[in-house]
C-alpha cells in the first residue's frame, strides 16, 4: 500500500520518570522507528535545583529543550501519565453519544467536587454486540483531565515550536501500539502491561479497542533497580544497565556466563518483583471470574519493566500466558538522539506518532 505521507507526527510520552519522544515512518508499508530521544527526570527534582512544584516536572523539559531537533514536521500528539488522568469504568444506558456524555459529565462534576477548575474529558465503549449476560457490569471507560492541565501541555508544546493535535489516553494508545507488531485477529483478546517508573497499566484489548484497564499504583519498574542499587552500591543508572545487560535468571536455563550475576540478582529483586506479579494475578483474576471471553491469549510488555533481560520469560512462568516485549525496528535512516534509547519504552510515543495516518 502507498502512503503520502513517508513520517507520522512527533509522538511525546509525558511520563513520570521521562519524557520520550517518538517519530515513526512507513517503509514498505511496515513501521519502523525514524528519530527518538529520551530525556529523563533528574532525581534531584526538576533538573533546576528545585523541588517538586505545583507544575508537572516536564514542563521545565518542555520549556528548556529543543524538542524538535532531527524530527520531521511540527505536528505533535501526546500522552499524559495515567497518574495525571483519572480513569474510571462506568456502567451506562443506552443512548445517544450526547446523552452518555452529559451523564459522565455529571458523575465527574459529582467526584470532582472539591477540585477547582472544570475535566476534559473523552469516553468508549467497553462492550460488543457479543457480550451477552453482561448487563450489570461496566460498559464504558471514561478519562478526563483537569482542563488547566490541558492548556498546559498545549501551551508548552506550543512555545517549543509544536503544533499538538491530540492529547491520547493511555490505553487507547497502547492499543495502538499493539497494532503497530501484531495485526488484530478478531475476537481475539490480548493485553499491554506498561510497566512505569512509579506505577503500571494493564488494558486488554480486543478487536483493537481497550475493553478493560486497571491502573496498578505502588509497584512502578524503578523498584527494582533501587533494590540493585541498595544491595550493590550503585547508581539507579548503573543498576538499570545492569538490569538490561545481565537481568534475571531465565527460568529455562541452569547454566550460563551470566548465571551467578543473574542469580544475585534475581535474589535482591524478587521482592519487588513478586509484589509486580501478585497485583497482575489479582488483576487477571476479575476477567478470569468475570468476562472469561476477555482471557489474553498474549500480554505486551511496554516501559521501563521491558528493558530488564528476561524478564518477559519470568513473567510468563508465572502468570501462565506468553509475554513478549513490544518493540519495532530502527529504519535505515532513522536518527536518534545520541545513542539509541531502548525500543521497549518507545511504544507510547511511536502509536502516537502513528496517529498520523488516522488524522
């Protein structure tokens, strides 16, 4: 198929730990990752000295760094960290898109109430023409915003030389990133574990449309190299490297180069690591009780969590399903910023960059 348009839009990811930045392109009618740059929080605070203030920490990023230095175009989309947004299942009567809205618009004033400032707001369907004896569990997904948080990011974006034409939802976007390495097959649920800094988002997906999301607070990926760092006496930095270039034991392996530095380890991580894994299990267990139908046959894993070697192979042991690290190929022309940063933790930004074929 030809495509016009040879590169998508600058895709930001305003994460929590990072902000990361993402263009993708078409080649053959395949994506592949054209220009990336990563810039990630100081541990210190906002880069600046500072302590954490009223803004959110990547608005002093998006204020001091040249964001659209080697990508294409000014038109940007980007997603906010789901600790920024609420995300909230509702069970909602039929009715017109108008008349959904202005229920949730009300049932966000009601849990708003104490906030300043109005939501901004958007919606979907969570359940098929397929899901029968469902009628009394939740049917949409609503995430909103605060308002002021919106004209912020559109503010910066804007001052940095961007044109932003979508502010995402997390898990919309990780369903497209899904997209972008495995083509839907219908019926066929699958699900996106983004394993953040700070926290994580489970979405199953299916015919291409989140259809449930939880979002999993107090079990972020950095536990896991502060353990490292604790344990060993390292940076948080050298201890990530560590973590992506020796990782954990894999469990179908005994021997090995690595074994002994994996099997250390994989001992100061297990705690934070099994805390990870019991909130999934408790996760899969409502669709498991639930919505049977809605079971992953596959789980992506996206986010910092990604990078650690191995990891995708212990997941899967435990949770008995097949778990794949989500990444695409580099294009031949591609240029990152600096050194390449891992593919693993591009997967948000690059859907949003796709955006652009479906604008």
């Amino acid at each position: 198929m030809f495509f016009a348009r040879s590169k998508g839009w600058i895709g930001i990811d305003l994460g929590t730990g990072a902000v990361k930045l993402a263009q993708v392109e078409q080649v053959a009618g395949q994506y592949r990752l054209a220009c990336a740059r990563v810039v990630r929080r100081s541990p210190a605070g906002d880069g600046n000295g500072s302590t954490e203030t009223a803004a959110p920490w990547w608005a002093d990023v998006l204020r001091r760094e040249p964001l659209r230095r080697g990508f294409a175009g000014r038109n940007a989309a980007c997603v906010l960290s789901a600790s920024e947004t609420d995300l909230r299942a509702m069970n909602l009567p039929e009715g017109s898109d108008a008349e959904r809205r202005a229920m949730i618009a009300n049932e966000l004033e009601t849990v708003f109430a104490g906030s300043p400032g109005r939501r901004a707001f958007d919606f979907w369907d969570t359940r098929g023409p397929a899901a029968t004896g469902e009628s009394s569990l939740e049917n949409v997904n609503a995430v909103s915003v605060a308002e002021e948080d919106v004209v912020s990011v559109f503010a910066s974006l804007t001052r940095s030389g961007l044109l932003c034409d979508v502010i995402d939802a997390l898990p919309l976007v990780l369903a497209r990133a899904i997209g972008l390495v495995s083509a839907p097959q219908p019926g066929v649920p699958v699900a996106a574990f983004d394993w953040g800094s700070t926290s994580a988002t489970f979405s199953i997906v299916c015919d291409g449309l989140p259809v449930f999301t939880r979002h999993l607070r107090d079990c972020g990926y950095a536990s896991l190299p502060i353990s490292v760092a604790e344990a060993l006496g390292l940076s948080v930095d050298d201890a990530e490297q560590l973590l992506a270039t020796h990782g954990l034991c894999d469990p179908a392996r005994t021997d090995g180069p690595l074994r002994e530095a994996q099997e250390v380890l994989t001992d100061v991580t297990a705690q934070a690591l099994g805390k990870a894994v019991s909130r999934l299990d408790k996760t899969l267990a409502y669709p498991e009780l639930h919505r049977s139908r809605l079971l992953p046959e596959r789980i992506w894993l996206f986010g910092g969590g990604a990078t650690v070697r191995n990891l995708p192979a212990i997941l899967s042991a435990r949770l008995g399903l097949p778990v794949e690290a989500w990444g695409l190929p580099w294009s031949d022309s591609s240029a990152a910023i600096g050194t390449r940063p891992p593919v693993e933790i591009l997967g948000t930004a690059a859907a949003l960059s796709a955006l652009a074929w479906l604008s």
